[in-house]
C-alpha cells in the first residue's frame, strides 16, 4: 500500500460541531486550539491527528494503445512468418486501434 505523506492536524472543541479546518502544521493547529479555548471558557478543545486512512479502489485502467501494439505486432509477425491465416492490413486509428471495427466486435 502507497504510503499517504500529507500530514494534517485538525482542532475538535468537545461538545461542538465537528472540525474542518485542516492544519498543515501542529503549531498552528495548537495556537488556535488555545485561542478558541480562550475565547470559550470551558470547553476543552483537542488537537487531532490522524493516525490511520483507509480507502476502497474500484478503478481499473486497461491500456487499449498497449492492446492494440500487441494486436499490430503479432499480425505483422503472422506475415513475417507465412502464416496462412494472416489476414490483410486493416486501416487504423493514430492510436493503433484497428479503425474498421463496429460496436458488434466489441465482447462487453
């Protein structure tokens, strides 16, 4: 798992509403923790750190240009060689995707 260097503090008063500053720093976050229990006599407020992130990924990313090198690549090695089934070149996009391909030749 990467790891995740973007430390932060944040300053929680007890009983209020949740924080949403995020400090880039621990002073920072220290000075307004006491400026604001200055200002609220009483109430206790906290510095906070993260100590754990947790994050589900969905994503995955296929490389068609790899795809369609690879594609490219074993038809022209078919020829080289005499394969019989080598079919003739088929016109293509600047990407390498061969352009004479219709929604019906794609398997999803």
């Amino acid at each position: 798992m990467a790891q995740h260097n973007d430390r932060f503090w944040m300053v929680y008063g007890h009983g209020t509403r949740q924080p949403v500053v995020r400090h880039k720093t621990e002073a920072s976050a220290l000075a307004e923790a006491e400026r604001l229990a200055k200002a609220f006599p009483g109430v206790r407020f906290y510095v906070l750190e993260p100590v754990s992130m947790s994050v589900k990924i969905e994503v995955e990313t296929t490389n068609l240009r790899l795809v369609g090198d690879l594609v490219a690549r074993a038809a022209e090695y078919a020829e080289m060689i005499g394969c019989v089934h080598a079919s003739p070149a088929r016109p293509r996009h600047a990407d390498g995707i061969p352009g004479d391909l219709s929604d019906s030749d794609i398997p999803f």
